[in-house]
C-alpha cells in the first residue's frame, strides 16, 4: 500500500504540471461538448482528435484523450435532461426521469445531482484502479501466449454475452473486425493478405478510419438534419442546488451505481451503457415508490449517471493492466498508447509509471475540474446546442476527414473511413453493433501472434490451451457464458429481455 | 404459400455471399499445419465463423422484421452527403485543404440543407480559414496545400 502511494505521489508530480493540466483541462472541455452534442460520441471524438496529440508526449496525449472519454460522460447528461436527447448512449436512461424533473422545474438540480453523482462515481472508481490495476499487472506477467489466446477470446465472449444486440449478431461483428486485421504484411512468413497491390495497405487497416467512418460518418448519414430539432429546456442558475429531499433521495443510489458501474466497467462490452440500465433497473426494483420512476425520481438520474461514470473508469483496469481493450473507446486509447510508443499491458507499470501513475492522477484532477467545469458553464454548453445540426454536421465530416488524414498522411485511410460510413449506416439498417467489429480489429494482431506461437510451442498440440492451469480458467469460464447464453436462447428469457422492459416501460411514460 | 424476405434473410444471405467471395480470393494463403501455422490460418478459420454466424442469423430470420419494413427514408440524405464527402476526398490532395474543404463544407450546407447562399458561403470559407490556421499553423500539422495553399 505504501508503495502504491509512493507511486500516486509520483502520478501527481506529473498530472499536477502546468503543461499536463492544461490537456487535461482541454480533454475535458472537449468531452464535455462531445458528450452534449448529439450524433457525436466520445470514440468519434477521441478518434477525430487523436492526431492533434502526436507532436505531445505519450501522457500528456492519454491525459487529453481519456479526458474526453470520461468528459463525455458528464456531459452526456445534459440533453438528456434538457433536451430529452441523449447526447451519449450511456445518457439514455437519464432521459427518462431526467426530463421528467426538468418539466416539472427541477432541470438545474437534475444537472447538479448527475455532475455530483459522476463526481462521487469517477472519484470511486479511480481509488478502486488505483489499488487493483498495479497487482493485476503483476499477475499478468505470468501469461504466455496460451494465456493470451484464452484471455481474448474471453474477451470477445464477455462482450457478445454483455451486449444489447444477440451474442450471435455481436461473435458475427467480432469476426469482421478480426478479418480485416488480418489485412497487411503477415508478420510471421511475409504474405501480403488481402492487399490487391494497394502499397498503404500493407501495414494492415488502421483503426481510426475504421472508427471514424463507424461511428462518426456512419452516424451522420443516419441522421437526417431535419430530425434534429428539439426543444430546450434552459435551466434556471439559481435553482441548480438540490434540496435536502432530492440529496437524501439521490445519496445511496449513486453509491450502489458507483459499485455497480465500476463491476460491470471491468467486463468487456459497452460497459458505460449496460451499467446505466443495469442501476436503473436495479433502483427501480428495490425502490419503496417504483412508480414515481418515468415521472422524475431522483433516483433515476443518480443511479444512472453514477453508474456510467464509475464504469468508464473500471473499463481503463483491463487496458492498463492486461492490454485488454474492454471496448472501443478503450481500444482507441490503446491504439493512441502505441503510436506513442508506449504498450499497454503488465508492463506499462513498471516500464513506463509515469504514464500510468500521471494517467490515475489525472483522472482524480480531471473528475475535479469537470464538476467545477460543468455546473457553473451548463448554460454556455447549452448555446452550443443552439447551433443548427445541418451546420454541424459539416464541420464534423470535416474534421474526420482531417483525422483520418493526418494519421499517416494517406489518402487511402480516408477513403477507407468513407467506405466504412457506408458499412456503419448498413450496420445500423440491418441492426448490429458495429463496436465488437472495432474490438475484433484491435485484437486481431495479438490473438494471431499468440495463437500461433501457442500451437508452434507445443509442436502442433491444441491441449495447451487446456492443460496450464491459468488458460484452462479462461476457456471454462468461456463455457460457462457460452452455456448460459445457450440456455437463454432456449428458454427465450435473458437479462437483455429484461432490460428492454424497463426501457420501454420508461419510454410509455 | 408465400414467404416474406425479412431483414435477416438479406443481412445473413449477405455475409456468406461475402464470406464465400473472400475466401475464394484466399487462395493463395497458405493454411499451414497445426505445428506451423501458415498466413491464411486465422483469416480461413474466421471467413468460416463468420459464415456459420451468418448462417444462424439467417435460420433465425423469421424473428426479424420484413425487408419492407426497413426505413430507408434517410437514404437520399446520406447519399448526397457521402457522394460530397468522396469528391472532397478524391480533390484533397490535388486541390489543396482550404479549396476541397470550402468547396465540401458549401456543397452540403447550400447543396444538401438549402440554407441561404450568402450564409453558407461565409461560413464555409471562415471555418475552413480557421481550421486552417488551427492545424496548419497553431498544432505544426501539415494539411495538403494542392494548387493554391
């Protein structure tokens, strides 16, 4: 323990410079903005803005970036209480009660108990990385391929078990993503796969066009300017503080969605998402008053927004201790750690724990800052929603095509962004999730090489993958979701059922 | 009897059309052995997942929605927008960033949208310029100067 925090005060002296509060600070902003305009998520934010960091030094450049990832979750509640848009996926279930308090006057403390709330929840959830990342780190050293391979393919099953889309839809959308990592120069004989003599494409698909046309271009083109118009509700300031009822109300659903959003946060999936609707299905079945839920209970803005938040946090333990991207913001912030040539994994801590430490320290100051940033500034960040989508949509296509440029200086990036625009609007129209295909692509370098060099080792002998007791573990573990979900397909009834019923109960109301 | 063409019967029939394609480009991949595994190993063995899964998707077609019902009302929308994006795209080097990106930024905002001229050519121009100025000259991140810049 003493170590440890010999370590934080190490991450301080980093996180506490002019220089690294300032992209702190600017991550946060970013975020903040990424996550109250509609169409624009953080993966396409933190995509877009990757190449501005490459003349910055690697935490300095992660500092910025996972500013806006967890920035976006702050932000995110803001048009879903406003406006009753959520302006970020996980801000869905805020919409539902969030509104319901801004309609009935209640908009600035709805706003001041989900920024409390994610305060409270971002804070938790970096004192739990903080002491859990550091010894999972160390475990890890004691994996080998074999362990590697185990570990992945627990991955993609955790992430097509926790999905909202069927864990069918989600393996398919894992298996694109891996096939087209598999494009490029094979590192292990030389064959160039799949590369139809385009030179670029030689080093393989890079993962900011694929993101970016996914999830930013593909986002725009499914939505029609004309459907952006809402009404806001502006926030009157002098009402911004809850009363002593409102506090009493929120206080124990934002602990349990602090525990809970960090729990699901570690698991691969859209753990940000899964774990708003898990904390307002949980406060809503151990409330006295479930039928005050759709019509403003507190509890169904606290709960939520503590939950997405302490989740984003928990999803960092995986990638910073294992190399395990648990999603693909997280597979992004990997991508943005190795062009700064800085990998991820049971390494990072001791080869580079200025990076790690500066990075847990300045998500303490950057929870900070975004609770001084976005209470008093809720009425600046609400003009911003005042610009009209059909004027803000172009300037987004632009900056993805500046992104996607400036990466490697390559025209055939962009073109790849474009055409995958298309394959996310296809996604969408045909109703799966393009995020595993972002996770397939992330891992598929690493799967490979430790697949290959597990069966090379053991000269052709598949048992390896069950005979060391640690990739034994992961593969049952793989059995036992696979087994689960098998039975849920069979009785018809499992928890993704569930959720869908409070969401549309939610909406009736 | 009839049978309606539901949304998973295209979604599923597309991937193993998709999958089989890639896989007769695979040819020349070596599989390779169990003890020495070849470059076509990983990329055969998920062309036959994602086939399988298209398969499963397929059979449980029934449970999806007619094709018919899919929305495609936003289509005429996101085509101009993508047809706009891929000239930009095909001028950026050539043209330069301030001419493609003006020119990207007013096709849409007058072409696509029908707002005012004067307004769509103000702000087309202006934030090109500062965008310019952001990346170019504040950030040291070369953009494509083309003809002009």
């Amino acid at each position: 323990m003493e170590s440890t925090l010999d370590s934080l005060a190490l991450g301080f002296s980093v996180a506490l410079r002019p220089d690294v509060l300032l992209y702190a600070f600017i991550g946060c902003i970013v975020g903040t903005l990424v996550g109250v305009l509609p169409g624009i998520g953080p993966l396409a934010g933190i995509s877009i803005l990757l190449p501005i960091t490459f003349g910055l030094d690697a935490t300095k450049a992660i500092v910025m970036l996972a500013g806006i990832y967890y920035g976006s979750q702050y932000g995110g509640s803001t048009t879903s209480i406003l406006m009753r848009i959520p302006g970020e996926a996980s801000s869905v279930m805020t919409c539902i009660d969030g509104y319901a308090m801004a309609q009935k006057g209640r908009a600035g403390a709805a706003l001041c108990i989900a920024a409390v709330g994610s305060f409270i929840a971002g804070t938790f959830g970096v004192i739990v990385l903080t002491v859990v990342a550091p010894p999972l780190a160390s475990f890890a050293l004691r994996f080998g391929p074999p362990e590697y391979v185990g570990l992945l393919v627990l991955g993609l099953i955790f992430l097509a078990y926790m999905s909202s889309t069927s864990l069918v839809r989600t393996l398919l959308m894992a298996a694109v993503g891996l096939l087209l990592g598999c494009i490029g120069i094979d590192v292990m004989s030389g064959h160039f796969r799949y590369s139809f003599d385009i030179k670029e494409l030689g080093d393989g698909i890079g993962i900011v066009p694929v993101a970016v046309g996914l999830f930013g271009l593909g986002e725009i083109l499914s939505t029609p300017s004309k459907s952006m118009t809402a009404k806001v509700i502006r926030p009157r300031l002098a009402e911004l503080l809850p009363n002593r009822t409102e506090w009493r109300q929120a206080a124990m659903p934002i602990a349990r969605g602090s525990v809970l959003g960090f729990l699901v946060g570690i698991v691969p999936g859209s753990a940000h998402i899964i774990s708003s609707f898990l904390s307002y299905a949980l406060e809503k079945r151990i409330s006295r008053t479930p039928e005050e839920f759709g019509k403003g209970a507190v509890a169904g803005v606290a709960g939520p927004e503590s939950a997405n938040n302490s989740a984003s946090t928990g999803a960092f333990v995986p990638m910073l201790a294992l190399g395990l991207p648990t999603g693909p913001v997280t597979a992004v912030l990997m991508a943005a750690l190795l062009i700064h040539g800085v990998p991820p994994g049971p390494q990072l801590v001791n080869e580079h724990p200025q990076v790690f430490w500066g990075f847990i320290a300045s998500m303490y100051v950057g929870n900070l800052m975004l609770l001084a940033l976005n209470l008093p500034l809720v009425g600046l960040f609400v003009s911003v929603l005042r610009i009209p989508y059909a004027y803000l949509y172009p300037l987004i296509i632009m900056f993805c095509i500046i992104g996607v440029y400036e990466v490697s200086h390559s025209v055939v990036d962009v073109w790849i962004m474009l055409i995958m625009g298309g394959v996310g609007y296809l996604l969408r129209k045909f109703d799966f999730d393009p995020a595993p295909l972002v996770l397939g692509l992330v891992i598929a370098p690493t799967f490979e090489l430790s697949l290959r060099q597990s069966l090379v080792m053991s000269g052709g002998d598949w048992t390896i993958f069950f005979s060391r007791p640690i990739a034994a573990t992961l593969f049952a573990i793989c059995g036992v979701l696979l087994a689960l979900s098998a039975l849920s397909f069979l009785t018809r009834k499992d928890w993704r059922g569930k959720l869908a019923e409070v969401e549309e109960v939610g909406e009736k109301r | 009897m009839t049978m309606t063409l539901r949304r998973d019967h295209v979604a599923g029939g597309g991937f193993i059309v998709g999958g089989a394609l890639i896989l007769a480009v695979s040819g020349d991949l070596p599989f390779g052995t169990l003890a020495s595994p070849g470059a076509g190993m990983l990329p055969k063995l998920v062309i036959g997942l994602m086939m399988a899964f298209g398969l499963i998707v397929l059979l449980r077609a029934g449970d999806s929605p007619p094709f018919a019902a899919v929305a495609w009302g936003d289509l005429p929308h996101g085509a101009r927008v993508i047809a706009l994006a891929a000239a930009a795209v095909a001028l950026y080097v050539p043209l330069g960033f301030v001419a493609t990106m003006s020119l990207l930024l007013f096709g849409l905002i007058y072409g696509v949208e029908r707002k005012p001229l004067l307004n769509s050519a103000l702000f087309s121009v202006g934030v090109t310029g500062l965008a310019y100025l952001l990346f170019n000259t504040l950030l040291k991140s070369p953009l494509p100067r083309g003809l002009w810049f």
